[in-house]
C-alpha cells in the first residue's frame, strides 16, 4: 500500500485535484447522487479497475443507481467470493459535496487495494465493490446481497470501510463492527489477529452487535459474513455530511494504517493463510494429577512439524512472582489436526496461566490463542498480552442451592421470589 496512491485517489475523488476521466479532464465536485458528478465518479472508478485488468461490472438499480464492481477470479475456488466495500456516493445534496471521509477514504482504499493486490494471484475470488446510494437507505447495497443471495452466491465474508480517514484527537481507535451472523465474529478476530501480528498499530474496539448505519448491514440482512471498519465513534468528524467534508482534515497516518488493516486481513483470507486455534480453557481442579487438554488448528495450510510443532506454554505462581514460561510439545491425537498436551501435576495453591501457539510449515503464519503472541520455530515464542488461567486448590463451596425451592429465601424491597431459572450461558444451573 502506498500512501501517496491512496490519498490521490481520494483528492481526486473530493475534489480537491483535478482528475482525467476518459481522456476528458474533470472535477469531481460533488458525488451525490442526484449531481451529475456522481455518475463521473462511478466513470473514474471503472476506469481505475479495468486499468488494474479486473473484469468490471456496472449494476444498474432504480431510476439511477450505479453500483461498480471489479472482480478478481480466483484460482483454486472461482465461485467463493471475499468482498472488500465501500459506498461512494456523498452528502450534502448541493453542488458541492467533497465527501472526502465520508466516503471518499474508504472508496480510495478499496482502488489502492485493488491496485496492489490485482498483481497477485489469489485461490478464492476477490470482488472490488465501490456501492452507490448509501445515504439514502443503503439502497445500492441492498440490492447487490438481495441479489446475491437470491443466486446462492457463496460470499465468505465482507470488509466494509466507511469513514476511516479522521482520528482528530490521534490515539489510533477505530471500532470494528460485528455480529452473529455467519462467521462475522471470526472475521472480526482475524482483523484483530492482524492488526497484531503485522504491527500496524491500531487501537481497536469491537462493536457487538454492530450498528446497522453502512452497507454491511445489507449482507447480515441477508445471512452473509460481514464486518465494518470504521473511526471511533466517540471522536467524530466534525464535518460529516458538510461542504467542510475536506481531504486536508485527513490524518494520514491514522488512514495509512486503517488501509492497511482492512488490505491485509482480505490478502489473508483470499491466500487461505487461514489458521485458527479451537480450545476448551482448562478448568480449576482440586488435585495434583498431570492436566490433560487439547486444541483442533483448523487451517487450509500445512501444520508445522518438529521445532514448528504446536505448543502449550504456561508459568506458575505461588501468589507471588511469575515464573519463565514452560514449553509443551502438542502430540498429534487420532482426529485430524487436534493436539494433545500435558501440563505436569503441581502442587495445590499454584497457578496457571497458559497460551496454545501453532504455525503452518512455511513459516507464512503464526497464530496464539489468546490472540496477541508472535515468533516462529518454535511458534509463539514471544507470548500474548493476555493468557488463559485456572487454580489449583482445595475447594471451598461459598454457596449453593439448587435453585429448585424458596426455602430459607427472604425477599426485600420490590423484589419477590421465583423458582423459574433466569441466567446467561454459561449457567451453573443444569
């Protein structure tokens, strides 16, 4: 990603430098869409496409609305789709809308991406997807998911940018939208897990359930995989849906790096660089047996072998400092790509925290469960910030009941007493 790229492509699309469209010189000065320069910035947009060699579609819906849409055929998986978004249409409704973050910043990142990555080849196909219509009710959106998913189209997830170029107070947060639908939230930890392991250096909050207010909300409306990437919500821009809407309020840095993530987390997943961690955290025991646990590495790729072997490693403390941390060597169990590992039995009053690390034999990726830690051979050797934990002590019972009585129950105040159960998973109660 080059940063001198992607901030030309959004002065040309606000407005602010002059652009070529179809041998025609032009100013984009307003993207609205009932302006004439919206129906110019979907031009500029097809023509930066076909320019990288992507096969373009323009989707004609109601009495004007253009979507514009490269696509990037896959060569192992032609028919599984990644989509990375944005909508390029603006506020307000006069002559002169530069809508330069909203969305000028996420319809530029979405041509710089496509730049870079149309050069590669990829297994799965990638889909280059500039909507229009967003302002009004998500219009144009709506109407490419509805469609989608009328055809049975197999879309394994959507990166959707919108408003990703203002951090005025510039601590680096942006807020990573999600929801239970399809496979959001394991999308949302890859985009998490990369921003961590390549460094980029975002501060990242995860908004669950996600606000429906930008086009990924067409995709969870119609059952597919989607996320949003979008600035913090508690520093917002100050011009938004203003003629004030300018390229130079960009912190460009913070929009270098929001770029970035969303680029890296699509390359990820379209290389089927894929590699996650399923494991049941140990509970407190009571003993001091040997502890016996597992985790399945689900990936596409190879699992290292030999000093690139799956590994446990946990420390131990008294209550008092930590210990180094102590390394285990997963054991390949019967079922495919599960590992076992044994902590040795400690004494009681210790504890135990512990992370699960695997990398593939190429050293291409390396994962932690938590989410955090990095090094190959052996992988994880530079550990997470956060660790799973548990006791091993006696057990004292502070309180029991089995919830099936009143007895010995009292009620104060405006409360009353039931014997109907209501709890959160996970319930003590069977």
């Amino acid at each position: 990603m080059n940063i001198d790229s992607i901030v030309y492509f959004a002065r040309e699309l606000s407005g602010d430098v002059e652009t070529n469209i179809n041998g025609t010189p032009y100013t984009i000065l307003s993207r609205h869409k009932n302006q004439p320069g919206n129906d110019k910035a979907a031009d500029y947009i097809q023509q930066k496409l076909e320019y990288y060699g992507l096969e373009v579609f323009n989707q004609s819906f109601g009495s004007i609305g253009r979507n514009v849409y490269g696509v990037q055929t896959g060569t192992d998986y032609p028919n599984q789709k990644y989509i990375i978004c944005a909508h390029y249409d603006d506020m307000p409704s006069g002559t002169l809308a530069p809508g330069a973050d909203d969305n000028g910043s996420g319809t530029a990142a979405v041509l710089e991406t496509a730049r870079v990555l149309s050069q590669q080849q990829f297994p799965f196909t990638i889909i280059y997807a500039l909507w229009d219509e967003e302002e009004q009710g998500l219009i144009g959106s709506a109407y490419y998911a509805a469609n989608a998913a009328s055809q049975g189209d197999s879309i394994l997830g959507v990166i959707n940018q919108d408003m990703i170029a203002w951090d005025d107070n510039d601590d680096g947060n942006a807020d990573v939208h999600t929801k239970s639908v399809g496979e959001s939230h394991a999308l949302k930890d890859k985009m998490l897990e990369v921003n961590l392991t390549y460094e980029i250096g975002l501060d990242l909050d995860v908004i669950d359930p996600g606000e429906p207010y930008s086009d990924h909300q067409s995709f969870w409306n119609n059952g597919f995989t989607a996320i949003l990437l979008i600035e913090d919500d508690n520093d917002f821009n100050n011009y938004y849906h203003t003629t004030n809407d300018l390229f130079i309020h960009y912190n460009q840095p913070y929009y270098e790096k929001m770029a970035k993530l969303s680029a890296a987390t699509l390359a990820t997943l379209a290389l089927n660089l894929d590699m996650r961690i399923s494991h049941t955290p140990i509970a407190s025991r009571d003993n001091t047996e040997d502890i016996q646990t597992s985790a399945e590495i689900i990936t596409g790729l190879t699992i290292g072998s030999g000093n690139a072997a799956p590994r446990l490693y946990y420390r131990l403390s008294q209550g008092n400092e930590w210990s180094e941390f102590f390394e285990v060597i997963g054991s390949e169990a019967n079922i495919n790509t599960t590992y076992n590992f044994t902590i040795p039995g400690q004494s009681l009053g210790t504890i135990v925290q512990y992370y699960i690390a695997a990398q593939d034999d190429q050293e291409s990726i390396i994962v932690t469960l938590p989410m955090g830690g990095s090094g190959y051979n052996p992988p994880g050797n530079i550990p997470p910030e956060e660790f799973f934990q548990f006791f091993v002590a006696t057990t004292n019972i502070a309180f029991s009941d089995s919830a099936m009585n009143a007895d010995s129950w009292t009620a104060t105040g405006n409360w009353n007493i039931t014997t109907e159960k209501f709890v959160s998973e996970p319930s003590s109660f069977a």
